[in-house]
C-alpha cells in the first residue's frame, strides 16, 4: 500500500510528513525503528508519562517522532526529503502500528 504523505511545513522549516495511530508504546516504536536497517536512533526523549520525542537517521537524512493526539507525528528535518525515503519509512512504521490490536490513548480495541 502506498503511503499517503502530508507536506506541513513547521516554523523551524521541517516537514511534518505522516500521522499514524499511537496503537504501541514509545518503547515499541522505539525498538521497531532500531531494527529498520539503515535507520539509527540517535536520541529519544521522554517524560515518562505523556509525551515523547525520538530522533533518528535513515538514508543521511535526519528525522523526528513526536506523540500528539493519540498519534505519532513524523517530520524530516530536510523539507525536500525524497519522497521515496518517507514513504520506507512511513511503510516500515506501519507494519507495527497499524497491525496493533490495541490502541494505546483511547484503551479500546480495533475492529
């Protein structure tokens, strides 16, 4: 399935790319994207409660993941990232999140 790619540019210029349920954990997500191959987690933020941020690498391009909602935000720090590049991204990400029975903000199960 071909990802379908947002294109909200932030004030610090990044691109906001992709929202996707927050149906796993941050650690989840976390140890998902560490076994993306050429993906590096270089750093990961939380409060331990509501709200993360983990950095990472992929292809020489830098990128954010931020939980907002009930959702994961993506943003690439490069606004003119190769779309291709997102779309691996937001694929690899969604074969964990979007396979998830749970969902974490609400408590309710999909159907």
């Amino acid at each position: 399935m071909k990802a379908k790619l947002l294109n909200s540019i932030m004030n610090d210029k990044s691109r906001h790319f992709a929202e996707l349920p927050e149906s796993e954990d941050w650690e989840s997500l976390r140890g998902h994207l560490e076994k993306m191959p050429d993906a590096v987690v270089t750093d990961y933020i939380s409060d331990g409660v509501t709200e993360m941020w983990l950095d990472f690498t992929y292809k020489k391009n830098r990128f954010s993941v931020n939980n907002q909602f009930g959702e994961y935000w993506f943003f690439s720090q490069n606004p003119v990232c190769p779309e291709e590049t997102l779309i691996e991204i937001v694929e690899y990400c969604e074969e964990l999140l979007m396979n998830s029975n749970t969902t974490i903000s609400s408590g309710l199960s999909k159907v």
